[in-house]
DNA sequence: CTAAATGCAAATATTTTGCAGGTTA
DNA sequence: TAACCTGCAAAATATTTGCATTTAG
C-alpha cells in the first residue's frame, strides 16, 4: 500500500503540497495502533519532529479524511479517534463498553439492517463510520456491566 | 404520563429532591420538539424563570439520564442532544445528514443485527442510542450529497 | 435543621482560526 | 516566486466543577 503516493496524489489533484508534517502524520497513523486520538497522533509525530504543531495534525487529518483515507469515529468519549482506512476500506465499529476495545468488522452484518430502513423508511444509512456500544465476549464473561459514562 | 412523579419518585428512592429547576427542565423536554440541545432547552427554561443555570440544565439531564427517562444522542456535530423517553422508551435514531432531520424507530429492525454480532463476535450491542447517519427519503429524492461535514 | 441543590464564575477539554513568516513546486 | 503551509497564540464551543449561599424535606 502506497498511502504516501496516494496521499501525495490526492494533494497534487487539488493543487496542494506533500510536506514533511504531513508525512509525518500519515506515518504515525500507520504505526499507532488502529484507533488514535489527535493528541496521541501528535505525541507520536513529536517523537520524529517536536516542531510539528497539534493544529497541523488537526489539519493534516481532516485533508486525510476528504481523501477518503481516515475515518473519523466517536466513542462515548468527547474525543474523536481516526482510523487509517487502508486495504480493508470503511468497515462497522463495535466499542466495547466494559474495556474500551474497538473492533472493526465487515460491513456485511449490517446488511438486512440496510435492506430494512430502506424498504420500511426509504432511509438509505450510511454505516461506514457508525460506533456500535456494546460488551465483547469477555466483558459480558466477566459479567460487566455497561458502562453508563 | 405522570413523568414528573415518576422523576420525583426516582429522586426520593435517592435521597433527592426535587426542585422548580428540576420540574422546569423535564417540562422544557415535554415542549420541545423531540431531540434538543442543553442549549435549546436552557433557552426554553428560561423563558419561565431566566434565573436557573445552564450548569442546572446539565445537571439534571445527567441525572434523567441515569434514570433512564433521557436519552442522549450524537449527531455529527459536537453537540449532544437529549430525548425524552416516553412511553415508546428506547429506540434506534436515524439522523439525516441531508436536512438534520432525525427519526425515531423501533429497535426491532436491528435485531438481525443484534443476532448476528452476538452470534459472530460475542458482542452484545446496545443499539439503544445509536444514531444512524443516512440519506432520507426526501433528500435522496433530492440528490442531495451526504454532508461530510 | 441539615444535606442537597443552585447560581455564579472560572476551569477543562477539544478543536478551529487568524496571521506573519517560512517553504514547496 | 507565488500560492500554500506552518507554528504560534488566541478564539470558539461544549461541558464540568468549586464554592458560598439558598432551599427542600
């Protein structure tokens, strides 16, 4: 997967720059594991170039997302988590309330949900970035209750 | 509906109490047209007594919350917004990002859904605040694009 | 009377923006 | 070299909290 040339790609379409902070923040994406925080993006990007401002990450991930590269999801939490969207593409999120784990499963389960809210509401849902709450396995195991907060 | 006694109820197996500000926001939730912001209903609220705090108004959402009487959901944008839950409780929202407009239906059309993530990933979803990004029938009718921002 | 609730103001947290100066193509 | 991008600082937004005072039960 060449993020970088798509990414640098997508910029020139538009007649806009590939720099250094921008690499720099795709690269984090692509290191950090699966589900990162701006500010956990910046401290990543920090370790390579302390210089490198958190506005930028702001803006280097809101251009990702344009592109279609990022998805941007909300856990129950104030902040936002971006999602490098690579071979596997937009996918369904399931947020465990007992542990925080997130999983990103194929859009297919969703299907007959689909199917219904456009039959039954003509609402044609857009699934791709929607967080599902919910226990895993091992929370529901462990007789977890679902966090209210 | 008696839900102001069902509320002060709630809050005396507490040892709380219940308050004019309390009465106000629950109120406020009943004259409001179905999902509103702490904004729009402090506004709201005001207009009966313009001395109560926006604090107040969170303040008791979050306590209405616990109950269960409020649901509170996410649209795109970063503002929570607060449901009464009436007779019809729980349900799945569907959030037009064509008109801003947001349905309510019944978590029925989930439940293959529902059985399909227990059954595949163990995951027990709780499907009762999500809200559904979408197109709906008027906007698709429309053409309208699905606003990313 | 006393624990709880309120209003106020200030704090927090996250994200966005304006701008002067540096940089990329 | 000209449009773009960046860092910085400050603004904007949404929500929460500490505290002195008031109030419900």
């Amino acid at each position: 997967m060449a993020c970088e040339k798509v990414f640098a790609e997508q910029l020139r379409k538009r007649g806009l720059r590939m720099t250094p902070q921008r690499e720099m923040v795709l690269s984090a994406l692509h290191r950090v594991d699966r589900f990162a925080t701006a500010e956990e993006l910046y401290e990543r990007v920090q370790r390579t170039s302390a210089a490198v401002d958190l506005s930028t990450v702001y803006r280097t991930l809101d251009l990702l997302r344009e592109f279609g590269m990022v998805a941007a999801i909300e856990v129950g939490d104030r902040q936002t988590r971006y999602e490098l969207l690579g071979v596997h593409g937009p996918h369904l999120h399931l947020a465990c309330q007992g542990c925080g784990r997130i999983m990103g499963i194929s859009l297919k389960a969703a299907d007959p949900l689909l199917d219904k809210l456009l039959a039954g509401y003509g609402f044609e849902a857009q699934l791709e970035d929607v967080t599902i709450p919910g226990l895993c396995a091992e929370c529901r195991a462990r007789g977890a209750e679902p966090a209210h907060d």
